[in-house]
C-alpha cells in the first residue's frame, strides 16, 4: 500500500481519459439490470395518489406515478388518458402527497383539473372504475422517516436481515449490514465482532440469498449460526446473539418495500447422477465438469466438483435453477473454450462420451437450463468496473476481453494478479457500469500506469503534452470510504432554452442542436454533461473552460459543492480544468445562473424552467453588442469603439475606403441579427465561427469583425458578375479589381442597365415564381401546420416523417441537408428536394418578419 498521502491525493483516475487514450467504450448501462433497479424509487409506475390541483389550490385530485428517478416523481392526473402533455415532476420532499383516501378521511375536496373537467359527465364513477384493482402509494414512503428514500437508502446501517448458508438451503442466520454502497453490502453475522471483520460477506441486496428478519420461522425453516465458523463461538453466545438480533430488528423493522424486486425462484429439472459444467466457483477463471449431487428441493440441488482422486475433500455448492455458471454438457466444445478436465482423469484428452459412458451417468438436458444464452448487450473490448473476486470488498477496472452466448471473461486492471483474468455470468451482480464507484463515493482499483498530478489552481493547461513529467502511483483502496447522503442529490430536468441569448462565446447553431433538457438524476451528473454541452457547443472551447473555472471564485460559501474535471479541445490542442459544481438540488437555479452571468448569455439560456415563448429578459431583441454593454455592464465594448475612432483619424486613402466597406456591412450584418436566430449549418453560422476564431483577447465588437470575412466574399460574387458580361464589361475586370467595392457595385449596375428589358424581365418573373409569401411567421407553426406545408409541396409524400418527429416551425427552420440526410434517411435526390422548399420558408421567414 502507497503510504505518501501526497502521491495518493494525486493520484486521480479518469475513465474519460482512460477510454480516449484506450480506445476502448463503456459497456451500456442498460445491461446491468440490478443496477437500474437500485436506481429505483419505492414508488412503482402505476401507485395512484393524491395531489393538490394546480387549477384550484383549495382541492386535490388523483394522479398516477408515470416514472421515477431518485425522490423525483412524473405524474399524471387522472382523466387525461395517454396524453402526456400535462405531465408534471414533483418533489418527495417538497410537495404536498397522499395516499388514496386520504381526502376523504380529512374532509378535502377532489375536484379534477379546469382543462379536462368536461370530459366526463359523472366523475365519481370515472374515480370507481380507474382506482379498482390499482395499488395506491404506501403511506409511510410519504411521511414520517421513511419519505424520499429510494429502495436502496432503506437499507441502512445496523438494519438486520437473514442471510442463507452457503451449504444449506434451509438453514438461515441475522446479519448486520456495515456498510451499504449503492446497494452492495457489507454483512456481518450476529454474535461476530468488528475483529471478526474478514468474515464479513458482501452481497448486492436483490441477492436471493436475502431475506427479511423472520422469513425462516414463517416458513418452517432452521435459524442455525453458519457452518464455516459455528466452532468459533460456543451456543450461548450464538443465542444471545440471535435474541439481540430480533430485538434490534423488533425496534427498527425493515420496510417490505425493500424486497419489491426480488425474483422467486423458478422449479428445476436437475436428478442426483446428472453431469453438467459450471464456471468454478473457488476458481472462476476455469469451466469444469460437476455432477448433481443432492437434491434439496424442487428449488434446490447440489452439485460436486468432479475429482477421481482418492481421499480427496468434496468441493459442493448449492444451486437453483438460475444459478450463475451453469452449462450444459459440450458447451466448451460447441464454444471454443477449453474445459478444465477432472483432477485424477488418465487420459491426455477429455472426451464427454468417453467420461460419461466409464461413470455411467447421463447428460443434464438441456430444459435444466433456462438461460437465454444472450449477452446482454456486452461485447468485447467493452469496459466496466469488476468485484475482485479474490478480494470482494475490491472494485477494479476491468475489460471483457471474450464473450460467449451468457458468459463473459473479464481482465482485472491494476491487481497485480497473475491471474487477472475470470469468468462471470452477464446477469452477475458483481459487475456494475462505468462511473459506478465515482457514484457512489468508493474506491476504484485503477490500471498500473502513469497518472498526471492533479492541477487545482491552473484555469487552463495547454498542452497536455507541456505537463510535467508523471510519476507511476499505484492506488489501493481506501479500507472504510466516505458515504454521501443522496437524499436531496437529485435534481429535476434543466432545460436549454434554445431561444434565448447565446452571448458572445456560444455558437447559436450548435446551441440550436443541443437536446432541449437535460436530467433529471443525480446534481453533478446532469451539471457535468450540461457543462460539457456548453463547452462543445463554443467558438473557443478553451476560452469557456477558463471562464468556467474563474467562477469558482464568485460562488457562495454556503454551497454544498464537489470538484470535477472537464475537458475541452481546440484545434489540435487538450484544456482541462477542475470546476466546483454544487449537489444539491436547492442549489441548482443559482448555480444555472451564475453560469449564464459568467458566459455573459441570457440568465434563463440554462434554467429549471422551460421558456416556451418569450423570455422575461426580452434577450432575443438585442444584438449581441448591446446585450453585452447594457445587460452584463461590460466595457470592452467602450474600447472596441475607441480603436475604431483610432482608425478613423488615420490619414491614408485605402483605410477610409475600407472603413466606409466596413461600416456598410456592419449595417446589414446588424439588420440582419436582430432575431439572433441563425439556422444550425448555414452559411452565417459558419462564418461566426471563423470570425470568433480571429477575436483577440480585449476585443468583444463581434459585429467588427464580422466585416472582415464578407469583403473576400463580396468581392469574388461581383467579379463573377462582372466576368458574365459583355465585352465592354470584360474590359473592366482588370480595372475593376483594382478600385473600390463601390465601383465595382457601379459597373454591376451599368451592366444590368446594358442588358435588354425583355431579358431582365423573364428575369425577375423567374424570381417571383420562386418566392414564397407566408401568412403566418413559421416560428409560430405547429407541427399539424408544418405537414400541410410540405403537404403543399411535390415533396408530400414526406409529411407523414415530419410529424412521426414532432417537427413544429423552430425545428424545421433548423433542418439543413446533413440534418434531413441522417434522421429522416433519406436519398440525396429527395433530400435536396427537400430542402429546396424549407430554404424558400427560410428566405421568406428573413423577408417578412425577421426585422
């Protein structure tokens, strides 16, 4: 163990950087069930209750729990069916919940919401027939001790359980839980002591091993101290150690909610004489043959680990029809994976045929094994973090390395093993998804490499490669870990009010893309990918990362905060940096803003609350030079506009000749941002990139330099129109080049005048047809009004994508090929079509009512 607490402080592992150096993924978290069901809430999708009515504060009315996420609630009110437009999240903790008849008890009034009150004519019976074979939510999840604890906070500390003996399914003991991580916990057995410690077992808490206090004396079954050490104590401590256990258990009972999601164990088909393989439980990098050795029950079997060695200890395990590693005869053969053979076998080669035939034993069918032989999702190469089965209180990185039907090989890293390598089952409870441990406050097993002191001070490193040179740390685990209380960790959705100001170091397209809420979940999880949102979403991903950690200093003392590391890359070069991010979910509107006020955007770009129309800052009339100088009291501004009066006075010809250029484009560049609304892709979008990328340090006068990326574009568009003339125009081309943009635009006009008015005329005809003139200004339409557009187009039989994807006039005015092409899928033909009629919407949005 690293003893310098300097080194260990230091040394800090990533898994973002892990996976990038690596190359390798995360495995989804998807595939790890009993993690999602430890997520869960007490409650259940489908629990009915009662909740105060937004349209009449003196009334309740039903509701039906939609889903959860930690002590957030999604709930529906009774009558709106499938519609879930008047969906709403609520707070455990916060809002005013009760159960069914809770209202009737205490005299309250149940009066449905305004919006669907003429639904029904007689609601009492509609209340009859919907609340009939539903389940309401318990009482004592909604008030009391036990409110906003998820399922796997009940679990706390000291709490009793039963446990089951490894050798015999009917034999039964009260263990203690030590420690809870995530829902993985530490046991310890009644009448043990903190000296007894290494005796302690770790058991994710679905375990079917788990039982609640008294479960074996309703069943009939024996309370017996476990087998592997009864011999150390003698009988009288063991009972008064069970008797102290129910007594706890008596004085603090456990909520049966705790065991909502626990499987029931299916019947098997297994005989005593039946031959099988099984991952070995004693070595789990080794598949072996085994045989049925005692049947328990119509649940319960033994199998014996199959040794011809005379004088040999049996190895034996009890098993259920769902038991972790158990395969079918020639399952190594019809694999690939070798097959360890029985100690004490003779022959070279190990052969089922052959075995089965000298033992005279039979084959385990097939029906014995219910297994789907599905991966789950996982494939090789993918990561995730392990149980070190030699060492269970040990979490580590690990790699699948092999994957076969429902088994996985997984690498340990940063063991030291030599045998880091083992078997598991996909539906094991051992291993857990990337990010778990960081989740849950417990130490993680890194890789044995090189590992970058921690910078804490620095805003900004660039580059990674100018880091001083590393140092290789090994980290161990740190033996009792810091728990986190989780109960107020959970924040509701945060959404990206695309609509609003995106100031001077967001790029408006890319905030156009950004999904329009993030969350709900955990505070630092759904602040960290907020901020990594913004952060990529930059014209200078640096600039905002630098920003970001100079907001440290103006946060309040008062909040609950933890550091994260967040990176950003910018042409070629990595910036990382340490952000303090609160997680607490009071804390989350102030920390949004504080956010928002630093990047110098509107204060509601980033907020709980989603602007669906207009901002209460009024943001999208002001032009991104006035929001900064009047809104954010900044005074770059005011030197910007004194190095142009600087230009003004100098006295050479070509600078007041491109002044006036200037000038005439900041104009029309101003006239045309008034909106602040720039389509994600289009050509002004691209060009405020390139223009933000010139920006020096002191200069904020974005509409400046804006300027000096549309002469060259100006000017190659009129000398295409001058090359098109006649050769009278041509001869001017060379001369053309050399004057001033307004000369040129005074040849193009002479050219114009020189063409013939029969031809000018089919000219502007052809235009006109082209053009489309609205009723109605497209930000406002609907998405039914959408479909009837493209309905009117040759591009009909389209309509019906559009409204599969809830397209409404905002969206639509975002759709650029790229963006068709990929979602809609497809060709390039339709496509362009396509597009052609969104960019006549486009044009006509900017002409009618853009100013």
């Amino acid at each position: 163990m690293n003893s310098d607490p300097l080194q260990e402080e230091g040394a800090e592992f990533n898994w973002e950087e892990f996976m990038e150096e690596a190359g390798l993924t995360a495995a989804p978290h998807a595939s790890f069930k009993h993690v999602e069901l430890s997520l869960q809430s007490s409650f259940q999708p489908g629990m009915k209750l009662e909740v105060i009515n937004k349209s009449s504060s003196d009334s309740y009315w039903v509701s039906t729990i939609v889903a959860t996420c930690g002590q957030l609630l999604l709930l529906r009110y009774s009558g709106y069916g499938d519609d879930r437009k008047a969906d709403f999240w609520c707070d455990i903790m916060t809002a005013e919940l009760h159960p069914v008849g809770w209202c009737a008890l205490n005299n309250k009034t149940l009066m449905p919401p305004e919006v669907i009150k003429e639904k029904y004519s007689d609601w009492t019976e509609f209340l009859v027939q919907d609340l009939t074979g539903s389940r309401t939510a318990p009482a004592n999840l909604l008030d009391g001790p036990l409110r906003g604890k998820t399922t796997v906070d009940l679990l706390v500390q000291d709490c009793v359980l039963e446990l089951q003996d490894v050798s015999d399914p009917f034999r039964f003991w009260p263990v203690r839980v030590v420690h809870n991580v995530g829902g993985r916990l530490r046991l310890r057995y009644a009448g043990l002591s903190e000296d007894d410690r290494a005796r302690d077992t770790w058991l994710f808490y679905l375990d079917v091993r788990l039982r609640p206090l008294g479960w074996a004396l309703e069943n009939q079954l024996h309370l017996a101290p476990p087998t592997e050490f009864g011999s150390l104590k003698s009988a009288p401590h063991w009972q008064q150690a069970l008797g102290a256990a129910r007594l706890h258990g008596q004085n603090a009972p456990l909520p049966v909610q705790v065991f909502k999601d626990h499987v029931d164990l299916q019947k098997h088909d297994f005989q005593t004489g039946m031959k099988l393989e099984m991952v070995s439980p004693w070595e789990p990098f080794n598949i072996c043959p085994v045989s049925v050795t005692k049947v328990f029950s119509e649940i319960f079997f033994q199998v014996t680990l199959d040794d011809l060695r005379v004088d040999v200890t049996p190895r034996s395990a009890v098993c259920h029809a769902h038991s972790a590693g158990l395969l079918p005869v020639q399952w190594s053969l019809k694999n690939g994976v070798s097959l360890e053979k029985p100690r004490g076998y003779q022959d070279q080669d190990f052969d089922w045929a052959d075995y089965l035939k000298q033992s005279g034993s039979e084959a385990a069918p097939d029906a014995c094994f219910p297994h789907s032989g599905q991966s789950r999702g996982f494939v090789k190469d993918m990561l995730l973090e392990a149980v070190n089965p030699h060492r269970p209180e040990e979490m580590c990185v690990a790699q699948i390395t092999q994957v076969k039907g429902h088994l996985l090989w997984l690498r340990l890293e940063g063991t030291g093993l030599t045998k880091s390598e083992f078997i598991v089952d996909s539906t094991s409870m051992n291993i857990f998804p990337v990010g778990w441990c960081e989740a849950n406050v417990y130490p993680l097993t890194s890789p044995l490499r090189p590992v970058y002191q921690k910078q804490k001070k620095i805003a900004v490193v660039q580059p990674e490669k100018q880091l001083a040179l590393p140092q290789l740390v090994e980290v161990t685990p740190v033996s009792q870990p810091v728990a986190m209380d989780t109960g107020r960790s959970c924040c509701s959705q945060i959404f990206v009010n695309h609509r609003c100001f995106s100031g001077p170091f967001l790029n408006k397209g890319r905030i156009s893309e950004l999904p329009q809420s993030v969350g709900p979940g955990k505070c630092p999880l759904v602040l960290k990918q907020l901020l990594n949102m913004l952060i990529n979403a930059a014209y200078k991903p640096g600039r905002v990362l630098k920003e970001l950690q100079e907001l440290q200093e103006q946060q309040e003392q008062s909040w609950d905060c933890q550091e994260e590391t967040l990176k950003a890359k910018y042409k070629g070069k990595s910036y990382r940096s340490t952000i303090r991010i609160v997680r607490v979910a009071e804390h989350v509107p102030a920390f949004c803003r504080y956010v928002c006020v630093k990047l110098q955007c509107c204060p509601n770009l980033l907020s709980p609350v989603l602007i669906a129309d207009q901002c209460p800052e009024k943001c999208s009339l002001q032009t991104k030079t006035k929001y900064t100088y009047y809104h954010m009291k900044k005074r770059k501004v005011s030197r910007a506009a004194a190095g142009e009066e600087t230009t003004e006075t100098q006295v050479s010809k070509p600078t007041r000749r491109r002044k006036k250029r200037k000038s005439i484009f900041v104009q029309k560049k101003r006239r045309s941002s008034t909106m602040d609304f720039t389509c994600a892709g289009s050509p002004q979008d691209s060009d405020e990139e390139e223009d933000h990328e010139d920006l020096s340090e002191g200069n904020t006068d974005v509409s400046s330099v804006e300027v000096s990326s549309s002469r060259p574009r100006r000017a190659a568009t009129l000398r295409r129109v001058v090359s098109a003339g006649n050769a009278t125009s041509s001869r001017s081309v060379g001369e053309g080049r050399r004057r001033s943009t307004r000369s040129l635009s005074a040849q193009n006009q002479n050219y114009d005048k020189n063409q013939t008015p029969s031809k000018r005329q089919d000219t502007q005809v052809d235009k006109d047809k082209d053009q489309l003139i609205l009723d109605t200004n497209p930000l406002d339409w609907s998405v039914n009004q959408v479909v009837q557009f493209i309905n009117s187009t040759d591009c009909s039989s389209l309509a019906h994508i559009f409204q599969e994807q809830d397209v409404d006039g905002q969206a639509l005015l975002l759709l650029t090929l790229p963006t068709v092409q990929e979602c809609m899928d497809l060709k390039l033909g339709p496509a362009l079509k396509l597009c052609h009629h969104i960019e006549r919407v486009k044009v006509s949005f900017y002409r009618q009512f853009a100013n």
